[in-house]
C-alpha cells in the first residue's frame, strides 16, 4: 500500500512538474498502463503516449500553464483526492477553473517518489472558466 | 443526465441537514439503493437502513457535528466533487478534519431536488482530526 507520504511528494510534484513545462519527469508520476478521464465523462486515455498527447494538448491551449493546489490532499487507502485551480495563461491575461483530481496510486520502486499514478479522474466544467482573480 | 443546478441543491442540502440533524430529510437524499465507502477503503455500505446507522453513528460521536463546505463544488457528468470540512464539537471543544466527498447522482423525480445520490466516497484521513482553527 502506497504511504501517505510518498503520495504527497508525488501530488506536489504533478502540479509543479506540469507548471514548469517538464514534460518527461511529469509522465514519470504515471504508471505505464495509467488511466485517465479528464474531465470525468470523457474518453479514458490508457497508457503514456495518450497522457503526453493530453499534456501536449493542454500546454498547446494557453502561452503557459500553472496548477495550483488550493487545499489540503485527502488521502485514504492509496487513494487521493485535492482542491486546484488551472490557470492557464493566453497572452496578458490569466484565466482559471476549479478542478478535483481524485488519483489512485500503486507502488513502484523505480520511480522517484516510490509510487506511481494507477488511475486518475477529474472533476471539472470546463464552462466554469473564467479570468483568474 | 442529472443537470448541474440540481447537483449543485442537493449537495447544499446535503451539508446543512447533515449539520441541522434533519435525520430524515438527509437520507432522503440518498437513492433507496445507494451505496457509501467513507472513508475510502472501509466496507460499503449500501441502502438507507446502513446509511442511516452511519449517520447516527456519527452524531452519537460527539455533542453535535457540522459539515461546512470549503470550497466550489466541481461537477461533471453527474457527478460531483467538492471539499469540506467535519467539525464535531465535543464538550467545550470543536474539532475538525479535511474531506472531499465524490458523489454520482440519478434522476429522481420524486426527490426534493429532481437528483438523488447513487454512489458516494469520501476521502479523508481520522488521523488528521484536530482541534478546529
């Protein structure tokens, strides 16, 4: 069972490895076979070269980027979810959306926080988008 | 499809007839067949009558037990996630611990809010129970 503590680094590396544009460590965070429904109700994307499409396609979408944490993670038996806001950037303005990431983790001795991404679903509209406060 | 706005009722109704002690009401907003795993990783609970023993449980921990919501709840597809807080008073004492409760919702036309919960898990630790700010 993947710690409370291994879960928490690697939380706070998916926000700040996806901010910073540091595409190959961000997709180390993700099991291989990973799944991901983002937002909830849309196609899961299986395995890396569908989740760096996805990145690929977010970072393509604004000028940059930047997750931000907005409360404490929830943990619960290899499970977890947190508060964030998208805060993409397109030319002098920032926008912002409210999102829930609920992630399921697995360990894994080769990766850098000891644990990796199973399976990861978010909740989110993305009609809710609007300028960043 | 349950609609947003009606998502958006049930989960306020949620919270305050939780706080209010409306013991009633808040199964109400339960399908007869829902099921609970709260927190993640303890046995399901599934129906009204094993919903209701947790709802009582939970009350006769302390004196009284609030849930204030402490954030925007994120919806999509029917379901919805949102952050709160459990704040039970005990004696002189108010304690308090981060959830994010992940609910699915159906239509339900004979509910007060059009949509009922189907399935709900709540994320949350008891260990980080502490005294309320």
């Amino acid at each position: 069972m993947p710690d409370a503590a291994q879960i928490r680094a690697a939380v706070d590396a998916y926000t700040e490895l996806f901010s910073a544009g540091d595409r190959a460590a961000w997709l180390r965070l993700w099991a291989s076979d990973a799944t991901m429904e983002d937002p909830v109700g849309t196609p899961v994307k299986v395995g890396h070269e569908a989740i760096g499409r996805f990145y690929d396609e977010s970072h393509g979408l604004a000028d940059s980027i930047r997750l931000v944490r907005t409360g404490p993670v929830r943990i619960a038996a290899g499970e977890a979810a947190f508060p964030m806001q998208a805060r993409p950037t397109i030319g002098a303005g920032e926008l912002m959306v409210d999102i829930i990431d609920v992630m399921r983790f697995v360990d894994d001795e080769t990766s850098p926080h000891g644990v990796v991404i199973a399976e990861m679903r978010a909740f989110w509209d993305p009609a809710e988008t609007r300028p960043a406060d």
